[in-house]
C-alpha cells in the first residue's frame, strides 16, 4: 500500500492566503475530486490496464509502418486500431468522444516536425505521448483549464510552494525560473564548474498547485530515500501547473505540450528522469512510479529527461486528506 507520511506540520502555514486555500479543500467543501469521485469516471483500473496494453501493441505496429511520408497510410492503420475494443473503451468516453480524440491525433501528427525541444523524438513517441495522456483528460478533462497565467495564480484551490518550501514542508525539490540577469549569470558559471549538481532546466514557471500534488510529491520523495541504491539524490520536480496561454506558448515553441492537459487542471507535475542515471536511482523512481500507476493512484507518461505524472480522481480524495494531515488540520 502507499506510503502516507508526509512532512511534518509547521504553525507557519495556517496564516494568509494558504489557510483559506486548506479551509476550501477540506472533505466538507465541494470540491472537484468530489465531483469526480461521484460516478463522472466510468472506467475501472482494468479498462486502463488493457488501454496500455493495446497502446502498446499499436505502437509497436506503427514503428515498421510508414512514417511521415505515407500520412494518409499511418492514419488508416491508426483509424483501424483505435476503434479495437480496448483503446475505443477509454477514447469514447472523453470530452468530444472517439471522434474527436481521432481527429486531435490527426492533427499532431501532421502539424509534427521534429526538434530538439520536443520529448517526441519522432512520430511514435509523439502517438504514445497523445494516447497516454489521454487518461488525464478521462479522468479531469471535464473541468476548465486556468486560461492565463494570471487566472492560474489567482486560483483560490491552487497553492504556492514557496512558503511550504520556507517552511520545511517539501520533501521534493525544484528550482525557479528567473529572469534577473545577475542570479542567470550565476547559474551559467555553476554549471560550467559543477554540470551535473542539478539537472539541466530553466526551472519552475510557476509554483502554483494542487495540495493533491503536493502530498503525492512528498509521498514519492520519502518512499524514494527510503529505497536507496547508493547516493540517491531527492526528488526534482521540473513542471507544475501550466495555463493553458502558457501551454499554447509551448507548443509554438515546438515541445510536445498536449491538449488538453492535467497540467492546465493542477493536477499533473513532471519530474525529473535522466538525472537520477547518474546515481542509478532512475529504476528506483521508474518502479515507484510504475508501483503507484498499479495502484490506479497516478498516470505515468515516460517523456525521456521528465517523467509526467497525473493524480488519479481516486487518488486525489485521499491525497487531499493527507496534505491536512500534515498541517495538523
């Protein structure tokens, strides 16, 4: 079973804006895992099994099938599998139906040009990446996504970690973005004396989440030091909660930013992947993360450098509870 500890309470944060953020979070307020929680998702942890399977399988198709240069091919064999039983028992169910998932496919895939931004380093990855992140949206893709930046920061359910952070209530890490010339000058000269003493990445855009989010993170990190395989570094957390502005941004940019997205809901992070190869603690988080997936707790997306994570609706109700719980509350 999941490991619940999580940091440990601190006075700190019942003060200002994040005590009204817990208050509304609490089981006796309406909430949108509540909503959820109700019947909205009608998929059982089964369907999902046999929907990644079939991905899978439909991947490994695709790989000797034709590629960019016979679309109108590719597409029919893609037409043909997402109707099986198995993939079309969790696309019909999304906002818009199969149809829709069908067509949004067609469209990446034809809008896809490779880059070395983009975690879909060529067009199956960039099926795998949109299948698999298809299970976000079944699971919360009935809610509205934070429109702009400023919506997103304005979120009465969302809260900053900076101040858990300052507190001593993080057991994940994670660096900012910055745009100040002197804290980027250095940080250019830290990595050239110490290259590998961070992982490589701007940082945080925003520090905003879900406090779902946050015990999940923290959860991760304490079962992470918990299994060493020799000097484990902590658990580095590279994406939060994005607005859907800033995921149009980056898809113009060229990266794989799906739509819609847990991360336009608050309810998906990424964390980082490559890095911990350098210690050989990668298969340590991959079965963790995979061991959660197990569970029906999380959808796990393997991105290359940054592994995507979503809470599950079955997960959140609990995970909730436990972010009180290590406020005292």
């Amino acid at each position: 079973m999941p490991s619940h500890e999580v940091a440990p309470s601190h006075e700190v944060v019942r003060h200002g804006d994040a005590r009204t953020v817990i208050d509304a979070q609490r089981p006796d307020h309406a909430g949108p895992a509540d909503a959820v929680r109700d019947g909205t998702v009608r998929v059982s942890l089964s369907d999902l099994v046999r929907y990644r399977a079939a991905v899978a399988d439909l991947l490994s198709e695709v790989a000797t099938r034709p590629g960019p240069d016979d679309l109108p091919r590719l597409e029919a064999v893609l037409a043909e599998r997402l109707a099986g039983r198995e993939i079309s028992a969790v696309l019909r169910r999304l906002p818009g139906g199969a149809l829709d998932a069908q067509a949004r496919l067609r469209l990446e895939i034809r809008d896809y040009r490779p880059n070395n931004r983009s975690s879909a380093r060529d067009l199956t990855a960039l099926i795998r990446i949109y299948l698999l992140s298809r299970i976000d949206v079944l699971w919360w893709g009935h809610l509205p996504g934070y429109r702009t930046d400023t919506e997103l920061r304005d979120a009465p359910e969302l809260i900053d970690l900076e101040p858990l952070r300052r507190a001593g209530l993080l057991r994940f890490r994670y660096r900012r973005q910055t745009g100040h010339p002197l804290v980027r000058t250095t940080r250019a000269v830290e990595r050239r004396i110490w290259p590998h003493r961070r992982p490589p990445g701007a940082g945080l855009r925003s520090t905003w989440t879900r406090p779902e989010a946050v015990a999940l993170l923290n959860q991760l990190a304490v079962d992470l030091a918990r299994r060493p395989t020799g000097p484990t570094p902590p658990l580095w957390v590279t994406s939060l909660t994005r607005s859907l502005e800033h995921q149009h941004r980056l898809r113009a940019l060229g990266y794989a930013a799906m739509l819609p997205s847990g991360h336009c809901l608050g309810y998906a992070m990424d964390v980082e992947m490559s890095w911990f190869r350098r210690f050989d603690a990668h298969g340590v988080l991959t079965a963790l993360l995979r061991e959660r997936q197990g569970w029906g707790d999380v959808n796990v997306i393997d991105e290359g450098q940054s592994w995507h994570i979503c809470v599950s609706p079955r997960a959140a109700v609990r995970l909730r509870r436990d972010f009180l719980t290590a406020l005292g509350g």
